[in-house]
C-alpha cells in the first residue's frame, strides 16, 4: 500500500509564514518593477565595452559611463526597496534564497559602483578593468536574478494573490 508522502516540518513552518510584499503600489511589488533597469543596464555596459573592444570607438566609451552608471544608481534604489521586503516580511527573511539574492545583489552594486566610479574619476582603464568589471558584474546579475526567480516562482515570494485565485 502506498502511504502519503510525510510534509517536512521545516517546510511547512516556512509555509505558515506570509510571504506577500510590503513594499507594493496597487499590489504590485516595487522590487520586482524597478529591478529591470539595473538589469539592462549592468548588460548594456558589457556590450558597450565589447563594441569599444572591437571597434575603439570613444562613443562606446560615453555609452559605457552613461549606462554603469545609471545602473549603479538604480540597483541602489532597487537593493533597498528589496532590503526593506527583505527586513519587513517575515515570511520573506525566513528563506535562505532571500539572503543569497541579497548578499549577491549588494555584491553586483559594489561591482557597479566601483565600474562606475573607475570610469567616471579616470582611475581605470575601460580595457581591459572596465570590460572585466562589466563581465562580473554581468555573472553577479545572473546569479541574483536565478534566486530571485527562484523566489517568486518556486516561493510565491511578493506575490498578491487574490482569494478568487
């Protein structure tokens, strides 16, 4: 006779906890809205870098600075939009995948923010340092986006779901 399988205790206390956002407008998470700048831009300063590369081209250059930059800026608006999710939601601060999507975007925004500020005071060279910032930067949002996919759809972290669901 097959038996039902046993719930895991740990996972089902972690289930108790509510996992919905606390930073939301209209019941839509602000975290997962403001995320997608930093993304597109952190990938932006790679292909800047890449087309500089190729082509040396100082347009690339001004492309380079313009796109780290406000990718630094945004992922720090988005980091603590999400550190605020992260210390407000209990059910959100409970999971080991919340803190490894953290400490994996505060790395990506230091690794921003010292692509930027190489580039914008002159301390560094966009070849090869700025191009070796931009592909770690681009493996950290890689790393930070797959927990925090893993959250949304494998947790049903900051999701609002209606009753009628």
């Amino acid at each position: 006779m097959d038996t039902p399988p046993k719930k895991n205790p740990v996972i089902s206390k972690l289930e108790e906890k509510d996992a919905s956002s606390a930073v939301a407008v209209a019941g839509h998470p602000l975290h997962a809205m403001t995320v997608h700048f930093p993304i597109a831009l952190v990938f932006g300063t790679l292909g800047a870098d890449i087309m500089y590369w190729w082509g040396a081209d100082p347009f690339w250059l001004r492309v380079g600075l313009w796109t780290t930059g406000i990718a630094f800026f945004s992922a720090i608006a988005a980091g603590l939009i999400g550190s605020a999710e992260l210390f407000l939601v209990p059910g959100i601060r409970a999971r080991v995948a919340s803190w490894a999507h953290a400490v994996a975007g505060m790395s990506l925004i230091a690794v921003c923010g010292a692509n930027w500020g190489g580039r914008y005071f002159s301390s560094i060279e966009v070849l090869p340092h700025g191009l070796v910032l931009s592909l770690i930067a681009s493996g950290l949002t890689g790393l930070a986006g797959w927990h925090g996919g893993k959250l949304i759809f494998d947790h049903g972290v900051g999701l609002m779901v209606s009753s009628k669901d």
